[in-house]
C-alpha cells in the first residue's frame, strides 16, 4: 500500500506530489530529500531510510529521485520495479525523461498516476491500457538541446548514433507530418564485468545482457524475433549438452534468462523464436546473464615500478580486439595511486579506439615520502569504462525481426542494434 | 496545450512572485472565469487551473481558493474535470462544507453516459474523504459495483475500502464486503477481481479486530477454492495483481504434497518472469509451501539461484540491491548450496559500496573448504581498495573466516601479510583479528607474535588496533623478547594516549607481564599503577587501584586473577539471534529482509498487529468472549482464590501488594503470605519448581501433586526438567498459523487440571498469566464455560524451536486435550511433560 508518490529534482523542489491515502505526515518530501543528500557523509545509513515509521523507497532516473512512501512492510521488490515502471511510461508519453520535459507535462503526470495508483494500489502500467485515459497532450522538449547524462544515461535514452528523433519520440504523440513513421526498434545491450589479474589471466567475466524492445507499430502486430540457433540455456554441465554445432564457432550459452510477459515461448525450444505482440512503448523482451568465457574487446596490462627512492613509472597497455569497422567511444581509464602522490605526468593519445589498435600510456609518478615496501598493494587496480557500438560480447545475435502484416506494401523500419558498456572492467596490478 | 493569449482578467492583475498574492490572483481570475460564456473560457480555466496545481505542487497552500474552484468546476473538458478532482480530493477535508457543493456535480458526473468520466466522478466522490458525505457515497458505489464497464467496477471496488477509512459501519452495512467478494469470483475482468482483493483485504484486517466474522472471510480467502481459483487465472492478472495474487498464495495452507506440487508446477514459468517482483513473490510462495519438506526446500533454492543472480545484473543499482537482501538472507540460512557460486558474489568495482558489503557478508558465510582459497586470494585484492570503509571489511571478512576455518594456516599467512602493507588502518584492522585468532587457535602465537613483535606501536594510530597489540604484548610477554620494553615505552607516553580503551589494556597488560617477567617489568609497573590512579576517567583509575589493593592483599591472589589459566575461544557470539533470522525469513520478499530486521521493529504501531490477537486465529471456533453473566462468579471466586493464594505474575505481585487494592481478580491476596520469598524466585528459572502456596516453595511440585491425589497422568520420572524455555518467546499469529498447519503432530494427550483449577478456570486470562509465568505464551483463546480452547507457544531456551500446542479445557470434567507440534520432535515428550504439569499447578499456587 503506497501512502505518497513524488518526484524531487536534484535540487529537492517537488516536480509531481501526490498524496493516495493522506496518512504519512506533512513534509516526507523533506524528510527523505535530508536523508539522501546527507547520505554520503555518514557511510553507517541503511539503504532505504525508514523515519517515524515511513518507509521512503526510491530510485534514481534521468538525475530525479522517483520516490514512493509506505506505512507498512511491503515488497520492496514490487515498489522499485513499479517506480522504474512509472518513470519508462512517463518517458514513452513524453518522449525524453528529465527535469524540463516533466515540468512543463505535469498535468499528464498527474492523470498518468491516477491511473497508475489508486488508494495506493498499483493498477496498470501498460502505456497502451493508459492511452484511453490520458487526455493531455504532450509538450514535447528538444531532446537535441539535452545535456548529456554521462554514460548510465545510455539505457534510459536509448542508443546514440542512431536515427535521432526516433528514439526521443512520444509513443503517443501525433506527429506534425500528420502520419505516424511505423519503426520498431530492437537494441542488445550488454554489460560486461572483467576482472584482469595481474598476469593478464581472466579471472572472472560475466555479461549482463538484455534484449529491449520500442515499438511505434500501429495495430500492435505480431512480431517474431529469432535469436542464435544453438543458443542453450543454463549450465547443466557437458552432458547433457547438444553437440549440434560443436564446431569452434563457439555456442552461446547463458547461464539464465528471463522474459517480458508478452513473449511466447512456444517454438523457442524448436528454433530459439521469441514470438510476441509488442505493447506499446520501451520494455526488456528478455534479460540474460552469461558467465561462459568471451572474448573480451581490450586487452588491459598495467604495470606500475619504483623508479627511484620517491618515484615511480606506470605503464599502462590497452589493445582493442574488435573488428576494425567498430570503434568504442566514452572510453576512461582510471587507476588510483598512491595517497602520497605528487605529481603524475603523462602522455596519451585521447579520444576513440578504433578495432586492432593498441594504446599505451605512460606515466611519472613523483611521491612526497619514500614509498615502503609494495607500491602494488598502493596503487590500482585499474578500471575502464567505455561504449562499442555495433558490438557485443556474447555473440548472442538477432537472426531476424519479421513482422508479421499481410499487406504487401506495408515495411515497417527495423533498427536492430547492438551497444555493449563496461560495468566493471578491472586489470589488477 | 497550447499556450493562451493573456486575458484581460491577467493583465489587470499581474502575477507576484509570492505565494499569497499568487493565490489572491488565482482566487481573483476564477471568480472572473465562473460564470464566463466567452468562447475561449474552458481554455482559460485550463490555464488558471494548471497554476493551482502546480502552486499545489510546489507545497503552497492554495486551499483559500477552494470556493472559487468549486465554482468553476462545471466544465465538460476532461483535463479541465481532472485537474479540478485532484484539487478537490487535496483540500475536501479541511472545507468539509465547501466539498458539498462538489457532491452535486460529481453525483452527476457519476451517471454520465462515458464511462471514462463515470470512473474518475466515482473515484473522486470516494477520495474526499469527508465524514459527513458518506451518505452520498453508497448508491453511486453500490450501482459502480454493478456497471457495465470494466473501468468503473474497478475503480467502484477501490472506492468500498476508501468508504472504510472514512465509515466502517456505512461500509458494513452496506453489506459492500459481501458484494465485493461475489465480484472477486465472477467477474471477467482481472483488474476488477484484483481489486476486489486488496478491498476486502484491507477491510476484513481491520474489521477482525473486532468481528470474528471477519476473521472467519480473512480465512476463506486463504482457503483452496479462492486460491486455485485466483491462481488458475494467474496470467490474466497484471504483474502487479500477480504479487498480490501470490502473497495470497504464499500463505495458504496445502492440506497435502499433491496441492504442493500443482501450485509449484503452475507457477514455475513466473521464475522467469522479467518482473523481479512477480519473481520474488513466486519463490516466497515456493519456499513457504516447502518447509515442512527438507528435500524439496534444498531444491527450491537450487531452482531459485540462477533467476536471483540474474535479477540481480539486470536492474537498477536499487533493485538489484534489494534482489542482493533476499539472496543475502538465503545464503546466510543455507551458505553450503552457494557454496559453489561464490564468483558471483564477488564485488565488482561498480558497485556501491552498501552491496560490497553485502556480498562480503555472503562470500564470508559460504566459504569452505573448497572455496577458501580463491575467497581469500579475492579479498586480499580488496584489502588495498581505496574504499577504505570496504578494504576494512575485506579484512575483517579474511579474519572470520580464519576463525570459522579448520585449516586456517594459509589464512593466516595472509592476514600476517596484510601487516606488511604498512597502512595505518590495515595494520590495526589486521591487529585486532589476529587478536581474535590467537584467543581462538592459541598454537598459531608462535608465528603471529614473531610478525606482531616487529610492529612499531608508534606507527598504529586507531584505538582498537593499538589495544589489540597491547592485548598481544601482555598475553605473550614470555615469547616476546622486548615486550616489557615495549610496555615500558608505551607507559611513559601515557599522557599522549586519550583513548581509555588503550589505557585499561595497558593496565592488565602490564599487570600480565609483571607475573611473567617481574624483575624487567617491575619499574613499568609502578609507572602504570600511578598513572592509572590520577587517571580522571573513572573506569581506568577503578581498574588500577583494583590491581593495586590486588597486589596489596596477595600477589599470588593477583596472578590467579589476572593470568588465569585460558580456554580458547571456540564460538564468538553470533550478532544476530536465530530466532530474529527466522522471523525475517518468514517475512520474505518484504522490508524485514532489506532493513534485516523483523517488522515490529520498525513498523508504526497503529499498523502493527496487536500482540494477543485472540480473534485473529481462526481455527478456533468454539463460542464467543465471556461476558458479563461470568464477572459475578469470577467475584465469588476471588474469594477463593484469597485462600488459595496465587503468586504467578511476579509484576503483579510487586504492584499491587503495596496499596493492597484488589482490582485483579485473583493476584491481589498474594502478598497475605510470603510474597517476598515468592517474588525472588518465579520466572527466574523455567523449571518448575513454582511457588506453591503456603508450603514449601522449593519442595518440587510432583511430589506434591502425589500428596494432593492429582498425579499427572503420565507420571513423570522425578529428575529435574531438562528442558528449559525461553522467557520471552516472539511469535506472530501469522507465522503461529502457517507453522500449525505445516508441522505434524507430535504428541496428542489428554491429562487433567487439578478441581480447584478447573474451578478457578471462569475465563481464558486466567489460565493465560498462569501459563506465561511458566513462560508458555498463549497466542489466541476463546471459548465460554465449560469449554475453552487455548493456543499456546513456547521456544527452548537459546533454540529457534518452537512448540505449538493447541489445549482444550473442560472444566466440568477438569480435563484438558493437548495437541502438541514441535519443530524439534525430539524435544515434544519434555515439553508436554513441563507443559503437564504446569497446568496441572495451576489453581493451586
């Protein structure tokens, strides 16, 4: 049971406020804007604040706290995949989620989670079950004129690069040439964890992957999506495996999957087809985990050496093991050193890595006390970030998109992509 | 909305910056707009309206204009209708009269033929919450429950537990429950049926406080039928009425395996559902079906591991934490089935560091043999981490599981390494476990001592690394070459040291080192002695001037107490009781499990259920509460009871003995004899040696059953009880419920209560505060003479087991049917021994 659901901005003024049940006092709004801001001084807080017996439950999107309050001892589950929930349809309606856009559309905010809510129940999400209820229009902002969002911004924008306005577009909206584009777009993304030791072993990897789905197909056809052929699923050991295509080609084999509630699963153990009537609006058509070996797209070795009483020389090598025709781009590479660091000069060629390129970077470090001992155990280990566009990890690829429409002149656009982001790429020292 | 050309009304008053005059201005442009026929009116009042919500937004108290848009509400523009009800439902309650005038036009709109406009005119009605308008709310909900439209059935179903809040009896007697539930099984449309559900949920929890009947519907949705029948429908539902759905689910009750298999085998594709929630509230119902079956639990969490973790990668930082809590309770109940999955539980270095620390808690718990390199080899890579808060806990991880480890020498090797790294905070976190490890495997001193010795204890800064080495000194000043020295040293900076931790082990230390090597140690001695005396803090001077008159009375004495012979430490106490886990377990998929705490802890209590919920228990169905025809025989029997003396509640007996008032019905005469003697002794201990009367207290009670002529009926073997209880048992009627239902009987007896027992039995208290003395709680009763029926519960001292016993008493025959489930069977027969004979004392004390 939700007592309030709010929107704060970064600053803590209220963009949306809306009260269900009327029995958590005045000023929780306050209360949990106090609480998060202060958070990082005090490292003892727990997760989700509880005050006077409310529970303050949140999540964080596009910089705004989307934040519920509830009197009792509810699934924390339910509430968070709810807001996140509540924060993709208002992004569908309004085509870009972020403090302007939903200023200027509050009023459709609010009707939107009238619908949502009721008595601090949660009803529908489904943007297409809303459609009939919702008479506001839009206001649309330039999603051009946006700031970025740093790298995380990704996966609640869509992709870059790619037909822009298609992405920032309102599932609803009518648009100003009178007829809507038909497109439907499918994006494979994949989060990556490497961990790199120091001899340059792999020794833990694993990808994070999900398939998402936007459709802005009128008639809500039926779409099938088909994947690898001999993808298999969980890691039941080698023998009951199917040795079908066991040359080196490599099978994909994820560890765990799971779908949007559309999908039909009926020929996927046949030939790996998802079959499904996409709703309307953004949703993850299936979410996968894989632990198998991959080859990972950079070759990370950092060394760092004393050179000198109070110096050191680090030497840091970064070899893009991708196709030439793909080039990752965000890249940053961090390593920590020592607390005692003075000064650190270096010289690095910046920007994007092309495919088959290798970068080296190398660096003077000047201490202002002796080290002692191990500068290993001192400095690192080293953590990259990036982006590769057009390019995943697991192999995991969409065979073919068919929407299935009997007329002959109707050819919708499909936009199938591929992006793959470093969650967690660590080469130790 | 496109934006509008100013109006005339604007630009006479232009817009301030502040609050109040913005409000005045607003007041001012309604009036204006309320009777406007101008064609472009209804797009002005969209304008000023979305003004006053967004004043409304921004915190501003815009309730002075409630009249005005009142006044303005007739329009038949949908925005227009819906910003002016969301105005409505905020302000309603503090212009109780102004909202009357919004019942006109709402009751109308509740008739319109849209039934987009007859829902939000419904639920608007419902969300005024305004007392005196509850007689406008019954016809429009009772003809909403019946509507056409799914829409309006949905929102009218809502709008029955609204009607609650704002009148429970309008709502009873309106018999919308009844009407509710007929709608939950017949109606077509899932969202309809789901709200039903939550309705009749909400309304029958707080009605049952005072009606059984509403206890008794609580049950039936509980039951087989409604839950087969919500459940076979599961997919029609939306995701979020499949958790209710399945909460529902996860507290029924199978009569048999074959129900346990059916749900579970017609559930088993939402563990791949991509809604964590429906995943979550699936694996609650999985896991509380399976507890009463080992086999199938164990295969429940292998089934449920892959769908966690991979929920666990795909949301948000926030919900994967809470995905991470549950994980965290399952491997902390059953850390050998992850025991193979520990790369998963590795910190990545975007993790925040509250999940660190999670997955430290869990990588420490499941570490084995098998494992403990690799876990140990990880860690030590965190232990250099430049979150200093994680590399702390890395450490303490590497020394936990150093002490829950057989082979530890690696470890060891480890930890000695982490010294090496000559960080401040990393050489006292190591100091204070090697500390630990050295009380727990003293055969290892020899290798720690030699590293520790080299230590500097000028380069430890922190209190509780510094103490820990001082600690080391003072233990092993014999292998020690130089630790008088050291000691000696650390004395004569004494005035530098502020903590008074590090202070008092300096004390014992020295004291230590002196019986060992007195004649190297003697000088420091005195140093520290003195030091100690003028110490203004008051524990550190009390330590030394104890250690002085020690050394005063008898050194020998003063060895004996300061280096007496040590046992090492083979348990550290747990942080957490076993019991607290379970109860958090049971509330799976809620905030118990991210806060880690049960929710009465945290939960308001208004919401928290009452602690002697008599009603609450259902399955008791003999007759209702006594009454008032029962006071006057209770009176008599007070006069009885004078003789008879009761003594069981100790609380009782200090209060009231003092001004000797009889308001209690039968504890006031207690303080006639002995109550001095009594009060000393009752529930310090569970045995049963109870006070009994005017005889002798410590005489044991079966002997006196014996000389009364009672005897228990199974005649016990006179040895002391061997099973003790704990004095204050926690047990929420729900979990009560689910446990009775899942455990198997085992003992079913029947044994009798003593006449005078059975004749002072004239309501359930007394019996209650007799059982509770002897620490068996009663968790519902109910009943009217000669019959009663009492559930009651107990746990074994310092065991999660629970006993449940459900005992029906008949006075007239003074004769009691116990039933009795255990989660230890073992323990079943002690238990309904102790549990004999503490109702067959009762009366008679």
């Amino acid at each position: 049971m939700i007592s309030q659901f709010f929107v704060l901005s970064q600053r803590g003024d209220h963009i949306v406020f809306r009260d269900y049940r009327g029995e958590v006092p005045k000023g929780s709004a306050e209360i949990f804007f106090r609480k998060v801001k202060f958070w990082n001084d005090d490292e003892a807080e727990e997760a989700p604040p509880n005050v006077d017996g409310v529970n303050y439950i949140h999540v964080k999107v596009a910089g705004l706290f989307f934040v519920v309050t509830t009197m009792v001892n509810v699934s924390p589950s339910l509430l968070l995949e709810l807001l996140q929930r509540i924060a993709r349809v208002t992004k569908d309606y309004l085509g870009v989620l972020n403090e302007d856009s939903l200023r200027k559309n509050f009023i459709l905010v609010y009707e939107l989670l009238d619908e949502v809510i009721d008595f601090g129940y949660p009803q529908t999400t489904s943007t297409e079950v809303l459609k009939s209820y919702i008479f506001n229009e839009p206001i649309m902002v330039d999603a051009g004129r946006l700031p970025p969002l740093g790298p995380a911004a990704m996966f609640m924008q869509g992709t870059k690069r790619m037909p822009g306005t298609a992405v920032t577009k309102s599932v609803v909206a009518t648009e100003p040439g009178g007829k809507k584009r038909e497109e439907i777009f499918v994006d494979i993304i994949e989060k990556i964890s490497v961990t790199f030791s120091s001899s340059g072993y792999i020794l833990t990897s694993e990808i994070d992957g999900t398939i998402q789905m936007k459709s802005y197909l009128s008639g809500n056809p039926e779409i099938r999506l088909a994947l690898n052929e001999d993808l298999s699923i969980g890691r039941t050991g080698s023998s009951s495996h199917d040795y079908r295509s066991s040359s080196g080609s490599g099978t994909v084999i994820l560890d765990d999957c799971n779908f949007h509630e559309s999908v039909h699963l009926d020929s996927f153990d046949i030939d790996r087809t998802l079959t499904l009537i996409p709703p309307d609006g953004e949703f993850a058509v299936m979410n996968y985990r894989m632990t198998q070996e991959f080859k990972p797209p950079f070759r990370v070795t950092a060394l760092i050496e004393e050179a000198g009483p109070s110096r050191a020389e680090v030497l840091l090598k970064i070899r893009a093991e991708f196709s030439v025709n793909v080039t990752a781009n965000t890249i940053t590479v961090q390593m920590p050193v020592p607390s005692y660091t003075m000064r650190a000069s270096f010289e690095l060629e910046a920007g994007a890595i092309v495919g088959g390129s290798e970068h080296t970077l190398r660096a003077k470090l000047t201490f202002s006390q002796e080290s002692h001992g191990n500068i290993t155990k001192e400095a690192g280990p080293v953590n990259m970030n990036f982006t590769i566009p057009m390019y995943n990890a697991s192999k995991l690829q969409v065979r073919y998109l068919q929407i299935a429409k009997k007329s002959k002149t109707y050819n919708p656009y499909r936009w199938v992509r591929y992006v793959t982001q470093a969650n967690s790429y660590v080469a130790r020292l | 909305m496109a934006p509008t050309a100013p109006t005339a009304a604007k630009s006479a008053s232009p817009s301030q910056p502040s609050g109040k005059s913005e409000v005045a201005d607003l007041k001012q442009q309604l009036r204006q707009l309320a009777g406007s026929r101008a064609p472009d009116a209804d797009d002005q009042r969209r304008d000023v309206f979305k003004r006053v919500i967004s004043c409304m937004t921004a915190g501003i108290d815009v309730s002075a204009a409630f009249g005005e848009m009142v006044l303005c509400s007739a329009t038949s523009d949908v925005v227009t209708k819906k910003m002016c009800y969301l105005y409505v439902g905020a302000h309603a309650r503090a212009h109780p009269d102004l909202a009357l005038l919004t019942i006109n036009f709402l009751q109308r709109d509740c008739r319109d033929q849209d039934p987009t406009i007859r829902g939000l005119a419904l639920r608007s009605l419902c969300s005024l919450r305004v007392p005196n308008l509850v007689e406008y709310l019954v016809t429009p909900l009772t003809t909403g429950l019946k509507d056409p439209s799914a829409y309006v059935r949905m929102i009218a179903a809502v709008g029955a537990a609204k009607l609650y809040h704002i009148s429970a009896t309008a709502c009873i007697d309106a018999d919308l429950p009844a009407s509710l539930k007929a709608l939950m099984l017949s109606d077509p449309d899932a969202q309809v049926v789901a709200n039903c559900l939550h309705a009749l949920q909400e309304i029958w929890t707080l009605e049952a406080a005072s009606s059984e009947a509403a206890a008794r519907e609580i049950e039936t949705l509980y039951s087989k039928p409604v839950v087969f029948y919500l459940l076979n429908k599961i997919k029609e539902f939306s995701e979020w009425a499949q958790c209710l759905v399945l909460e529902l689910a996860s507290k029924f009750l199978p009569s048999d395996n074959n129900e346990i298999f059916d749900i579970m085998n017609l559930l088993e594709d939402r563990l791949q559902h991509a809604n964590g929630a429906v995943v979550l509230a699936t694996i609650k119902v999985f896991l509380h079906l399976t507890m009463s079956m080992t086999d199938v639990h164990q295969q429940v969490y292998e089934r449920i591991k892959a769908p966690l973790l991979t929920l666990v990668g795909a949301g948000s930082p926030e919900q994967s934490y809470s995905v991470l809590c549950h994980l965290h309770l399952l491997v902390m109940r059953a850390p050998m089935l992850f025991s193979s999955d520990y790369k998963s539980f590795y910190c990545q270095f975007s993790d925040p560091s509250y999940v660190k620390k999670l997955k430290l808690e869990m990588l420490t718990a499941i570490a084995n043999e098998s494992n403990t390199y690799e876990i140990v080899t990880e860690l030590c890579e965190y232990a250099g981490n430049v979150d200093v808060p994680i590399a702390r806990e890395s450490i303490r991880a590497v020394g936990k599981i150093a002490l829950q480890q057989y082979d530890v020498n690696a470890i060891v090797d480890r930890l000695l390494q982490f010294l090496e790294m000559d960080k401040d905070f990393v050489t006292a976190e190591t100091l204070v476990l090697v500390k630990d490890l050295l009380r727990k495997y003293p055969q290892w001193s020899h290798d720690c001592i030699a590293v520790v010795g080299n230590i500097s204890s000028k380069n430890i800064q922190e209190p509780k690394g510094k103490a820990a080495l001082i600690w080391m000194l003072g233990e092993y000043s014999q292998d020690m070459h130089d630790a008088p020295y050291i000691l000696e040293s650390l004395v004569e900076n004494w005035d530098e040291e502020h903590s008074p931790e590090v202070r008092l082990h300096l004390l014992t230390a020295v004291m230590k080192c002196f019986f060992k090597r007195p004649p190297e140690t003697q000088k420091a001695l005195g140093a520290t002695l003195a030091a100690g005396l003028s110490n203004t803090h008051q524990d550190v001077h009390d330590r030394a001037l104890f250690y002085y008159r020690l050394l005063q009375y008898d050194p020998n004495v003063a060895e004996r107490v300061v280096n007496p012979p040590k046992q090492a430490v083979s348990v550290f106490a747990d942080t957490q009781s076993g019991e607290m886990k379970d109860r958090i377990f049971d509330e799976f998929n809620s905030l118990s499990v991210v806060y880690q705490k049960p929710s009465y802890m945290f939960t308001d209590k208004e919401h928290r259920g009452p602690f002697e919920y008599s009603e609450d228990l259902t399955n008791l169905t003999v007759g209702a509460e006594t009454t008032e025809n029962v006071i006057s025989a209770q009176r008599y029997q007070e006069n009885d009871n004078d003789l008879l003396l009761s003594t069981s509640d100790k609380e009782d007996n200090g209060t009231r003995a003092s001004n000797g008032s009889s308001t209690s019905t039968y504890n006031a005469p207690s303080d006639l004899i002995g109550s001095s003697l009594i009060s000393s002794q009752t529930p310090a201990e569970t045995s049963l040696i109870n006070t009994i009367g005017p005889t002798s207290s410590s005489q044991s009670n079966f002997s006196l059953d014996d000389l009364l002529g009672l005897g228990v009926t199974e005649s016990p073997a006179p040895s002391p009880p061997v099973l003790s209880l704990n004095s204050k048992p926690v047990l929420d009627p729900g979990t009560f419920q689910r446990k009775w239902g899942q455990l198997a009987l085992a003992l079913s007896q029947e044994c009798s209560l003593s006449p005078q027992g059975a004749a002072s039995l004239m309501n359930p208290q007394s019996l209650i505060r007799h059982m509770q003395s002897n620490y068996i709680q009663c968790i519902a009763s109910g009943g009217q003479p000669p019959n009663y029926k009492f559930f009651f519960y107990a746990q074994k001292d310092g065991a999660t087991a629970f006993f449940l016993v459900e005992c029906i008493v008949n006075t007239a025959s003074a004769k009691a049917q116990l039933k009795i489930k255990a989660d230890d069977g073992t323990a079943a027969e002690a238990f309904s021994t102790l549990f004999q004979s503490a109702l067959s004392q009762f009366g008679l004390s």
